[in-house]
C-alpha cells in the first residue's frame, strides 16, 4: 500500500476515533439525520445505508455507516466493511453474527472501528486481524445500574416472603398475648448471580383476641457478580410492620404486611477498552418499600394425613436508587435517580401433618406472578448525554419446599425449612431459621 493510502486510512481512523469520543453511548434523537429512515421491524438487505432507530430489524448489510440502535433483532455482518461508531442495544436479544458475538468476518483491512457496543456477546476470536481497530469497547452502564436496582428489589422481596412468607398468626405457637422472634435466612439468586443474608428481631402483641400486631427490624447483605469482574454490594436496614386479623370462631384470616428499607449500594462496573479490562465504582444509596395483603384459609381441607391451608396475596413494591458520579475507569459515568415499581400476585397451598405433639412437618407450595417496571435509566458519559427506559417484564415461577416447627414447650418454638424456585423473581434456594417465643 503506498504513502498516500497510508495517510488516507491513517485519517479515516483518527476521524472515526473522534466519533466514537464524543459520540453518546445511547443514540439520541439530535444524532439522527433527517435522511435516516426510522424501522420499527422486517428485514433490510442493503450495501451502503446509513441507519438508526432500528427496532426488531433483521439487517443483513456489506457496509454499515454511521450510529446504530437496535432493540432486538438480528445484525448480519458476515461479509463487507463495518464502519459503526455506536451500536446500542435498548431491550430484546441483540445478536451480532455469529452465535451472538461481533462477527466481523469480511475484509478485516476494511474494518475501520467498532464503537461502543451495549448488550452483545463477545468480540469474536476469528477477527484478529495484524493491525486491529484503534478502539474496540464493550459497555454495559445500562444493565449493569438495572442489575443492581433489582437486586434492591430483590433485597425487598427476600425479606417478605423468606421468614415473612408465613403471617404473625401461624407461627407455631398456640399460647396467645406477647412474643418475640430472632430470624436469620441466607439465599442464592442464580439468574442475577447473587448471594444473600438477613438477620432480623421483632416483637408482637395481641391486641385483641383476633387481632395481632407486630413490628420488626433488621439487616439485609446482598453481593452480585457482574461481566468483566465487575460486582455489586448491597447494605440495607429495614422495619417490617405487621398486623394480623382473625375473626373469632373463624378459620379466615387478613394481614397486611409493609416493608421499609434503607439501603447502601457500591457498583463496580466492569468493561473492555480494546483487550484491556476496566473498572469504574460508585457509591449511591437508595430507599424500598413495599405493602403485602395477604387473606389466608386455615385447614379447610384434610388430604390424608396433611390439613390444607390455601392463601392468596397481591404485593406492590417501590425502589429508588439516587443518581451517583463513578470514579477511575476509562469511560466513568455519571447516573442520575432511577425508580423500580413492581406488582405481584401469588397463591398457594400449605400442607401441614403433625410428626407429633412439639413437631409440625410443612409443605408449602405456591406460584407467582410479578410485573416489573425499570423506568428511566439515564446520565452522562463523555460529556454526552444518554437516556433509555427500560421494558416492562413481566415474570412466572413456582416455589416449594419443606418446612419443621418443633415447639421446645408451650411458649416457644424453632422453625427450620428450605424453599426452591423456578427462575423468576424469587431466591434459587432460600434457608430460613427462626426462633419465636411468647410471654
């Protein structure tokens, strides 16, 4: 290759390089030219276009120039030149060639740059090309400040329905009047790769004969693994208030539970400029609530030799995580507030037989609905500015496991069990021990 087509690439690299530095990491509607067509879904088969907007859309394209925003859908780039300063991925699977990695599979001496790239697989080990592009960057700010709002969310839903699945009243204990409970719960969430753990005390009274009330506080420790060696920590503590009703001579029985959480968050986020990994942490802290009603029937049925008590509650949910400035890192980001909502409904069964007089053997099996909504995940990178709201989802599991409450005499009671779920919203397994005694 002579001089003059050295000098020729030598500008088009450092061109496209300034594109990538102030270009934003989500395309925005200023980025867009007035020429670029807007696709909502179908196929295009194309050899130069410039393309943004594109939502759904398989695109099998020789050259692509210019900013690219798919949420969902196929790019094939299987043969031709790539010259993208951004592609971003808002939602759905974003798939780049190649069994999801960035197949860059034509003319590698064509191959200017690949920009920034949300949501995709790995940059495929074929493309090695002698000289590679300048810079080549895989972020993932977006996901990385939604996995961490969830685990939030997470945090709340561990605490409602770990020990807190059962009510104030079915506690194991007959003898009526004031008690107390130590609770300790540890739990694995293999979707969102989380550990987790509370330690919680609380009190009760009985106010009435059919009404009860109870208020508890405690700590909640979450710890994630994110891509790249990035991670997330969660510190929460939080009041749970309870109060329980049971009509007399009754086996119907209301409650209605709310959780108050105060959480500390710190996100490492992990990412790749070119083959070098980096990191960039924030601290933030944030606020959870939520409100469970929950309507119980007590042994309405006997199945052999276990008595059937079906439930049904329906659970709203709120998280805020307040915006934060991250440190070190090539690429740090500045995130504003972002809210979590979610709403879930659940009904189930528990079958109870009695081992003996101080030994109760549970099994308590239910299913789950829940519908999540992200909201707005936005900020500034690059002095740049980005906005993406994420989908709503919307989740089904089952749960089920094996319970013991073993009464050491009249006034106190351990209970010990383990839970399962399917993938949802729900721990993977959850361990959940308690001690109750009444006065």
């Amino acid at each position: 290759m002579n001089q003059h087509s050295h000098s020729q690439l030598s500008i088009i690299s450092r061109t496209v390089l300034r594109t990538i530095i102030f270009s934003a990491l989500l395309i925005s509607t200023n980025a867009t030219a007035a020429t670029t067509p807007y696709i909502t879904g179908g196929s295009i088969t194309t050899t130069s276009p410039t393309l943004a907007n594109l939502s759904g859309a398989n695109i099998s394209a020789s050259h692509l120039v210019g900013n690219v925003a798919i949420a969902g859908g196929l790019i094939n780039s299987s043969g031709g030149n790539i010259s993208i300063g951004t592609i971003s991925n808002s939602g759905g699977n974003l798939t780049i060639s190649n069994a999801g990695s960035i197949g860059l599979t034509g003319s590698t001496s064509d191959i200017v740059n690949i920009g920034i790239i949300a949501n995709t697989g790995s940059i495929n080990p074929a493309f090695n090309p002698s000289s590679p592009p300048s810079q080549s960057i895989i972020l993932l700010p977006t996901e990385q400040l939604a996995s961490v709002n969830s685990l939030i969310s997470s945090g709340l839903n561990f605490v409602l329905f770990g020990s807190h699945h059962r009510t104030l009243l079915d506690n194991g204990l007959t003898q009526t009047g004031t008690g107390v409970w130590v609770t300790g719960d540890v739990a694995r969430h293999d979707p969102n790769n989380s550990n987790a753990s509370i330690g919680e005390l609380g009190i009760y009274k009985d106010m009435t004969p059919s009404l009860r009330l109870g208020v508890g506080t405690g700590i909640n420790q979450a710890r994630q693994g994110m891509p790249v060696g990035g991670s997330g920590k969660l510190d929460a503590n939080y009041l749970v208030l309870e109060g329980a009703y049971q009509p007399m001579n009754s086996n119907w029985s209301g409650s209605t539970t709310v959780y108050l959480g105060s959480n500390r968050a710190m996100i490492s986020r992990g990412y790749m400029v070119g083959a070098v990994a980096n990191l960039s942490i924030g601290h933030t802290n944030g606020s959870a609530w939520a409100m469970r009603l929950r309507s119980d029937w007590h042994n309405v049925a006997t199945l052999g030799q276990f008595e059937a008590s079906p439930y049904f509650s329906y659970t709203h949910g709120e998280s805020r995580l307040n915006g934060y400035t991250e440190i070190g890192g090539t690429f740090p980001v500045t995130y504003t507030s972002q809210k979590q909502t979610s709403d879930e409904l659940r009904g189930g069964v528990t079958l109870l037989s009695k081992l003996s007089e101080q030994t109760d053997l549970r099994f308590p099996m239910e299913i789950a609905y829940r519908s999540n909504n992200g909201g707005l995940i936005s900020g500034e990178v690059l002095a740049r500015q980005f906005s993406v709201n994420t989908p709503r989802t919307n989740q089904s599991w089952g749960r089920t496991g094996v319970e013991l409450d073993h009464r050491i005499d009249k006034q106190t009671v351990l209970n010990g069990g383990v839970l399962f779920s399917s993938q949802g919203g729900d721990s993977s397994w959850l361990c959940t021990f308690s001690l109750k005694h009444a006065f």
